[in-house]
C-alpha cells in the first residue's frame, strides 16, 4: 500500500516520544532483537522520518555508541515498508568497503574464464523500485562514516538529493540509471568516526541529521522497567550524568543508555563497567589518566551505602558521592 506523507510543521520529540527510551524495552527490543515488535506508521519516530524525507536525499541517526541510532532505522524502515524484507536492503559501511560493492564493478565468473560484470547494493535496489513506483523502498546504512562514503556513492552522490531524484546519469560503466523518488535512505553513524568530516561535507546538504544522545530519562525507565534497586538506581543516574557532563569536553567518554538497558542488580551492574566502559573510557581518556582515575572513583561509588549519597538535584558532586 503506498505510504502517504504529511506536510505538518515537525514538533521536537524526546527519546521516549521517539521511541528510542526505555520505554520500547517493555516489549524486549532492541536493535539486536529481531524478534521485537515493530513500530506503527502513527509512531512519532516514523513521522519525524517521513517529514525529513520529504525534504531531504536521506536521513542519518547521529551520535555516540549505545543510543538507540540502529534501532531507530530499522524500525523506521520496517514500518514504511509494512516490515515487507524485499523491500528493505540492509548494508554496512566499512574502511574496505568499495564503490564496486555498493555502485557496480566485476566479479568472477563461476566457472572461471574472466569477469562479468555486477550490480552492488544501490544499483539493484534502484532497479527494484522503478520497477514497483507504488511502494516505498528503503536502504539502511549502518555506519556510514566508517567508509570513504562520497567515493562509495561516486556519481550517485548527486542524483539522491531530492530535486535530482529521477534523472538520468551514467556510472563508471556507461549503464543508465537514476535515483527513483521512492527509494528512501537510512544511515547511522558515530561522529566521532575518522570518516565524519567527509560525510558533513558531502552529506550536509542533502540528507538530515537527527541527533541521538544519551538520554537520563530513557536510562530511569530502563532502570524501572528492569527494577533496580534503590540507592544502586539513584546513584547510577547520578554517575550517567557526570560521566555525559565530562563527555561535553572529551566527547568520545559519551556513554549512551542502551549500556544499562538489562541491569537489573548489583552483579549485572559491575558487568557493564567490567566488559564495556572501562575499555571505552580508558580509550577515551587514555591521554588523561587521572580523569579516567576520577571517573573509576565515581563509578565505585555507586555501589555505597545510600547514606552517602546527598538528595539533591544532579550537578558537582562531592568526593565521597556519586
């Protein structure tokens, strides 16, 4: 059935609006759970992208690890597609990855005796939709900034901007072929990735950006919903914050939600420090030891007795508190 887009004014959205806060995990999802429910047409997150669609080559769900940036494509690119696989292409980019891959190039033939040559990704889902102009296709790019992406795309670059979508042009090949309008483009990326500054330039104008960032409201409901413990609780929200509030000027310590998405008790707690975060922030710090020493500290005092922990508003803590 063809998806009909609405023209009404944008409004700003929270995470849990979005879909992307705590309160999806009530249902089990997550970007690595297939068997997840998906979003309705009416969900705000699909809204927002259709709106954006309208008006841009694409849309790119922006921001550091752990904040919902795959989760948010993918449903949106099942609900515009009725969760229809055919018509949904899911691709990653990567420092090898290759206009040959994604365009055209030549792969061998079978049995040998040269090379023939072979539509990659892109091609064949342009094709796909001229063929079908009442549905919408969809191709989802996940992290988009970690390959050469203007070099991926090649002529293609040009052709996806809305205003171009329809036109001939000719790849590196000399076949015809254009962007058809109903092929919508989803990416996500981590900009802090070495790619990001050639994606802004090449990207910036013709697709939109959303910002995902680490949201405390999607953490407290990831925290209900999992029934962590007081004072663990309030002191993890607590330690979330500082630890975002130090990533303002070290932005690659940002530490996204969906970290604590499964903490249900202390043992589960200490895992996500133990297997993820110390290697993140010691990285990310690794210039800097006695800020990471600082963080280390904080993260140890969650786990005090709940005496220590003042009640007020989050901002500077004391030593003794998280």
């Amino acid at each position: 059935m063809p998806v009909t887009m609405t023209s009404e004014p944008i409004r700003m959205l929270n995470a849990n609006e979005l879909g992307i806060g705590a309160s999806a995990a009530a249902s089990g999802h997550a970007s690595n759970r297939p068997d997840e429910p998906n979003v309705a047409m009416s969900h705000p997150l699909v809204g927002q992208a259709l709106w954006l669609l309208e008006r841009f080559g694409g849309v790119i769900y922006s921001g550091p690890p752990g904040t919902g940036k795959t989760w948010a494509a993918n449903k949106v690119a099942a609900a515009i597609t009725d969760d229809n696989q055919s018509r949904v292409r899911y691709v990653q980019f990567h420092p090898s990855y290759q206009y040959e891959d994604f365009m055209q190039g030549f792969i061998p033939k079978e049995h040998g005796g040269g090379f023939r040559p072979h539509n990659g990704h892109f091609v064949e889902m342009c094709e796909e939709a001229a063929k079908d102009p009442d549905n919408k296709y969809v191709i989802v790019i996940d992290e988009l900034s970690r390959g050469d992406a203007a070099r991926i795309f090649g002529e293609a670059l040009t052709y996806v901007e809305k205003t171009k979508r329809g036109l001939p042009f000719k790849l590196a090949s000399g076949k015809d072929m254009c962007v058809p309008k109903n092929l919508l483009i989803l990416a996500t990326m981590n900009p802090l990735d070495r790619g990001v500054d050639e994606v802004d330039a090449a990207f910036g104008r013709r697709f939109a950006q959303v910002a995902m960032d680490p949201s405390t409201e999607a953490l407290e409901e990831f925290i209900d919903i999992a029934g962590l413990p007081d004072p663990l609780a309030r002191n993890l929200v607590r330690f979330f914050e500082f630890v975002n509030r130090k990533a303002q000027t070290t932005p690659a310590a940002a530490v996204g939600h969906v970290y604590f998405r499964h903490v249900e008790d202390e043992q589960s707690l200490r895992a996500v420090w133990d297997y993820q975060l110390r290697f993140l922030l010691e990285k990310a710090y690794k210039l800097y030891p006695q800020e990471f020493d600082e963080i280390k500290g904080r993260w140890e005092s969650i786990f005090r007795a709940s005496e220590a922990v003042p009640n007020q508003a989050a901002g500077p803590l004391p030593a003794t508190a998280v």
